[in-house]
C-alpha cells in the first residue's frame, strides 16, 4: 500500500528555475492536491529547525531546486538524499573592483586583495564558496592560481537563516548578497570582488564598478560552473523510495513549466524577476534574451560530469566533510520514465 504523507515541503533559492515557475503557476500544489497532500514551503516557515532544510535537506518528504552547494554538502555527511535533475541556465559572473583600483586586467590582480564574506558555520558558507570558484575560474583563464592574489576575509556576523521579521532587514526578505563584499570595497579593505547573477549586475550598475573578469558564458562549462551552474533538483531517499510515482509526477510538472517558459518569454522573465527580487531588465542582462529557452531538467553526462567537477572542487577546497561519487548520487529513472512517458 502506497504511503501518503500528510505533508510534503518545497523549496528554491531566489533564482531562475522552472520549480519556481511550476510553484507560481500553481502546478505543484494541484499535483499534490489530487492526492489530498498538503504542500508548504520550508522557507517561509516560522520554525528555523524547519528552515534550515533549505540547506541541510534533513526533512522527510521534501525537494529541493537551487544552488548545488548545500546539497552536495549535505550528501557529504551522509544524507540520505537524491539527485533526480539539474537545469543550466548561464549567468553574469564576474570579478569587478572600483574605476581608481590601478586594476584593469586579471594579471593586475597578482598581490592585490580579494575579498570574501565569511558567514557563521552553521551549515555551509556557500557564498564563500561561490566567491572563492570565481576567483579560481577567474585566474585560471590567464594561467595564475589563488596563491597569486591576497585572500582578505570580510567577518560578517550573519547566518544564511535569516530570521523571519529580523528588523535589519527593513521589512524585506533577506539582505542583498554581497552587501558586506562591496561596503568592504568601498572602504578600501579589499581591491577586488566576485559578484553574479541579476542581483551582481544590479549592484555593480548602482555603484559604477568595473568589470576585471566576466566568465558567466565562457565556452568551458569547467570555467562557469558553481552553486548557479547547473541548479540541482534534488528530493530526500524516503520520497523516492516510498512514493517514486509522486516524484515521477514532481518532473512531470518541472518539464512542463520549462516548456511552458519557453513559449511564453515575457511572463517567464517578470516570474524569474519575482523569484529573485529584482527587475525584469537586470533579469534580462545578467541571463540573456533567450533565459526563457534554459529552464528545461536534465541528467545528461555533460551535465553530470560537471557537478562531478565542482564537488571536488569544494572538496579540495574544504567545504565537504567527506568526498562520494555524484554518479552514484544520481537516480536516473524517474527523469528517464517522465521521457517515456511523454513520448508516447
């Protein structure tokens, strides 16, 4: 007899995903609605034991599309979790600093500082993460390495679970990214910067900052890969075992909202402008004319093969507890079954 649960609880990082579309246009609460399952979001939960799933993916009955760092960091200390699918939808990444920095090339880097934000280590500091990828895939493309450049650590005393109602905040949902990054720059602490995304371009448009390295659509998927590139979709083992037909039924709706994004672009792009709070115009500039066209799932090797590349980055870089094989994390069927399916 199949289980049902009660409950089943979602969640996605502010960026563009056809999950977050799926859930704005209503289709995953439907689909769980046929079988009488409440859904509820783990981000907008009161109980922070409840959001910090979004990071550790430790409840039962729940999915995941979003940055890949904290689930790779998560089946790093022994979740019990799945890879089912990842969308790669390029992005502005870059490392920019101020006009007066002397800085105009990435060899002007060499012996300057770089600054990353370190957050509290209370689940994973993915944007430390992400920052320090950056600067790696920056440098590379002109043959240097990290230990050419000044890392400077911004200490920062804010934890990626943000307190709902936290009055720092101004009555919005969170604080801007790389809000401590760029105070640090405008203070002369550091020389130099990673920003990305919708939100990164809009910031370095606001305080006129100057592009050193812009790698978001470099041909070499190894250079543009990070928590962005490719957005995993994830869902934790009891789902898939106990109710595969639910999570055959989730991938359904996921493919279906990435072809409905592909033939409705200006709706797709005010959406993903809502999902990560910022304007359709920034959407439009950090992603590309055709970000509608990216939004499909996928589990090609390519694809997997690249997160393969990032985990051992992270692992070589300390941000994993433990190394595994992202091939075995991998379950391929029910993405391979929805194929089918739709085919015939």
């Amino acid at each position: 007899m199949a289980v049902n649960p009660a409950t089943v609880w979602y969640t996605r990082c502010p960026v563009p995903s056809p999950l977050g579309i799926a859930v704005r246009l209503g289709w995953v609460e439907e689909l769980f609605a046929r079988e009488n399952i409440a859904v509820q979001s783990i981000v907008d939960s009161k109980d922070r034991s409840v959001r910090e799933s979004h990071f550790n993916h430790h409840l039962a009955w729940s999915f995941r599309q979003g940055g890949s760092i904290p689930p790779l960091r998560a089946r790093s200390e022994g979740r019990e979790t799945r890879l089912v699918a990842l969308t790669w939808t390029d992005e502005f990444q870059a490392v920019v600093t101020l006009p007066t920095s002397g800085i105009s090339s990435t060899k002007d880097l060499v012996g300057r500082r770089f600054g990353v934000a370190r957050r509290p280590a209370d689940i994973v500091d993915f944007h430390r993460a992400t920052a320090l990828k950056g600067l790696v895939s920056a440098l590379s493309l002109e043959g240097l390495s990290a230990r050419e450049v000044e890392i400077v650590e911004i200490a920062t005393n804010e934890s990626v679970i943000v307190p709902v109602g936290d009055p720092r905040l101004f009555g919005l949902r969170r604080r801007l990214t790389y809000s401590h990054e760029i105070a640090a720059l405008l203070r002369g602490k550091v020389d130099a910067i990673y920003v990305k995304g919708a939100e990164g371009i809009s910031l370095a448009n606001l305080f006129g900052l100057q592009v050193v390295s812009e790698f978001g659509f470099h041909p070499d998927p190894r250079i543009r890969i990070n928590t962005g590139t490719p957005r995993t979709l994830t869902v934790d083992d009891t789902f898939l075992r106990e109710r595969p037909d639910l999570v055959r039924g989730l991938l359904g709706e996921v493919v279906r909202a990435g072809e409905w994004a592909a033939n409705h672009a200006d709706e797709t792009v005010r959406i993903i402008a809502q999902e990560v709070l910022t304007s359709e115009e920034a959407v439009l500039a950090a992603h590309g004319r055709d970000v509608h066209r990216t939004l499909g799932i996928t589990l090609d090797a390519p694809f997997v093969d690249a997160i393969e590349s990032f985990k051992d980055f992270l692992f070589e870089w300390g941000f994993l507890e433990s190394n595994f094989s992202v091939r075995d994390w991998v379950a391929a069927e029910p993405l391979a079954e929805v194929g089918l399916s739709r085919a015939a």
